[in-house]
C-alpha cells in the first residue's frame, strides 16, 4: 500500500499561527521533512516541532545552494534540479513503504515555497494533500497595521530579484504591492521605489510575527542588505480611499 504525502503551510513565523488543521496532519504523520541550508537549523521544524509525534522520523531535505550562485546560471539550475529531484525520491522511499509523510513549508506550500518542488515531481503517482499556511506578507501587513488593499485595488506581489527597472515599471502600474526575496536586493528595491514614486509609502517589516519582529518605514531604514525573513509592503488603502 502507498503511503500519504501531505504539505504543510507552517505560517510565517510564530508557532500559534499553525492552523489546526496543520497540528493534526503532523500529529498523525510517520515521517517529517523539511527544507534546510545545509549547517543551518531548519526555521519550519523549529515551528512545528512541539507537534510531532513521538517516534516520528525526520527527514531533512539540505539545499546545496542558495544565494551563492545567481539564479539564472546554469551551474544554480543544474545543481537545485538535482536537489529537488534527490528530495523527491527520498520522500518517494518513504511513501513506497506505506508511510504517511508531512514535508513542512513557511508561509503555505504553493505560494513561493519549496514543497511545490516536491509535489509536481509526486503528486501523479501518490495520494497528496495540501494544507494552506498564513502566508509570510499577510502576517507581515497584520504586524504593522497596514491594510494593503480594498475596493477595485489591484495587489501585485514582486520578486526583489526582478531586474530594477522591471521592478520600478511594476510598482508603477500597481495600486499595492508587496515585495518578496528582499535579502540583499534591498538597496536595488529602495531605487525602484523612488523611481516609482513609492518609496515614501513604503513600509519595511523584518521577521513579521516571530518575537524578534521589527518594522520602520523603507525610507528611514539604514542603507545594506536585509535578513532572509524580511517583506517590504506598499500599501493602496490610501490611494483609492
């Protein structure tokens, strides 16, 4: 008999925004995956760890690669290809056995999150289940505050790794927008967002919901890169109210 493979959203970042829904999943999972760069901590298993089961095996899916290599270069293609291939047979072994596995994801596993690597490899061959998770830029405009959009507004959501013109046009044409994959392409969104005549509405949160949140308007924060868990949000509430 094969097994169960079920993503599960962890949320962005504090642990009593896991849905019940998610608690169960991994209360009754054989097996736990999770995403990691290798030597570093996984931050979705250390917010869903208290639910494991007792017994539960883990199984820890490494990126060989991040940031080291640019995205576009083959070298990066190549080598994360292989990875998410080696993650999904790995998964596969498991549910071969008739296992039920739970692979964690931040935010929700289909929005910009590495599961979704794991179940179009899987999801043809296997019984599959996803849990949505409280994504990182809705926890992130609830922490400051912001309402984002209303009305007719149209959100657009951005990569921070669009080249900086394509990101001014972008933010040009959108009434709200939030801004992901901010890291070191920081200094290149801030430019973006004076070219589009964003900046001043511009509001930078830092590990929106974890205890060590912080956030400050884009324009008055210091100039250099930011940390992984960082969203930049421009809120249309104002334009259209």
């Amino acid at each position: 008999m094969k097994g169960h493979l079920i993503g599960v959203g962890v949320g962005p970042g504090d642990p009593d925004l896991l849905t019940l829904k998610a608690v169960k999943a991994l209360q009754s999972a054989d097996v736990v995956g999770y995403f990691a760069k290798a030597g570093n901590v996984s931050h979705a298993r250390t917010v869903a760890a208290a639910h494991f089961p007792p017994g539960a095996v883990e199984l820890p899916l490494l990126y060989p690669v991040t940031t080291e290599i640019h995205r576009h270069d083959d070298a990066y293609r190549t080598a994360i290809a292989a990875f998410y291939d080696a993650s999904a047979a790995a998964v596969a072994e498991h549910l071969m056995a008739g296992r039920t596995v739970a692979v964690l994801s931040e935010g929700d596993p289909l929005f910009y999150g590495s599961y979704m690597h794991i179940h179009v490899r899987l999801a043809g061959r296997f019984q599959t289940q996803v849990i949505p998770g409280v994504t990182g830029m809705s926890g992130c405009w609830s922490e400051a505050g912001a309402p984002i959009a209303q009305g007719d507004d149209v959100l657009m959501v951005l990569p921070g790794t669009l080249d900086e013109d394509e990101l001014a046009r972008r933010l040009a044409e959108a009434d709200a927008a939030v801004i992901m994959k901010v890291g070191r392409n920081l200094p290149k969104i801030r430019r973006a967002l004076a070219a589009a005549g964003r900046l001043e509405k511009a509001v930078y949160v830092e590990r929106g919901t974890m205890a060590d949140c912080a956030l400050i308007p884009l324009a008055e924060r210091a100039e250099g890169p930011a940390p992984y868990f960082a969203i930049v949000l421009v809120p249309g509430w104002e334009r259209a109210a």
